[in-house]
C-alpha cells in the first residue's frame, strides 16, 4: 500500500483508507469523517517565546538561517524570541511542524 496524504505510515494509511471506505458506504457520517481528518493533523497552540527559542537552538540553526526555513524575516524570528509578537497562522503551523519533525519537514 503506497502511503497517502498527510499519514507516515501505512498503518495510520490504512485506518484512513477504512474510515473513508465507511463514510462512503453511509456508516460513518459527514461529521465523525471531518473529526477523524483534524485529529490526524498536526495540533496547532500558541507557542511561547522561550520554547520558539528552543526549537531553533534544538535545530542548531542561528536566527537568519531559521527565517529561510520558515518563509519570515530575521526580525520576525527575534521578534518571536523576545515575545514582541507571536507567531500565528502558517507560520504557528510551520513551527508545530519543525518542533515535532525536525527542520527536514519544511526544508
């Protein structure tokens, strides 16, 4: 089985594969498929400064070179760090991804 979509593994594949297999055959409704979907997505919370911080330390990577990873200035990266702004939207995504994976997952 070729694995698809957002899952690593055949295992988590194949559940999604059954699940959608029941939507269409009326057993599993709209709503419980859609739930299903969010919970194999990578969780998005608030981040605070010092754990952005220590994502990017963790990574081994300075300010300027973390920015490129992520699509933002180097301004915005400090910025994040000092708790001046807090990041939201793709951005948040992209540093719940980098936490969990590595800076590979966005690379």
């Amino acid at each position: 089985m070729k694995v698809k979509g957002p899952y690593r593994s055949e295992a988590k594949a194949a559940v999604h594969e059954l699940a959608a297999d029941l939507h269409e055959a009326g057993l599993i409704g709209k709503r419980t498929m859609r739930r299903f979907d969010e919970s194999c997505l990578t969780p998005v919370a608030p981040m605070p400064p010092p754990r952005i911080k220590a994502i990017r330390e963790r990574e081994r990577v300075s300010q300027s070179v973390f920015a490129s990873y992520l699509n933002v200035t180097t301004s915005l990266v400090s910025q994040w760090e000092r708790g001046e702004k807090n990041p939201s939207g793709p951005a948040l995504k992209l540093l719940a991804l980098v936490e969990k994976r590595g800076l590979s997952a966005v690379a």
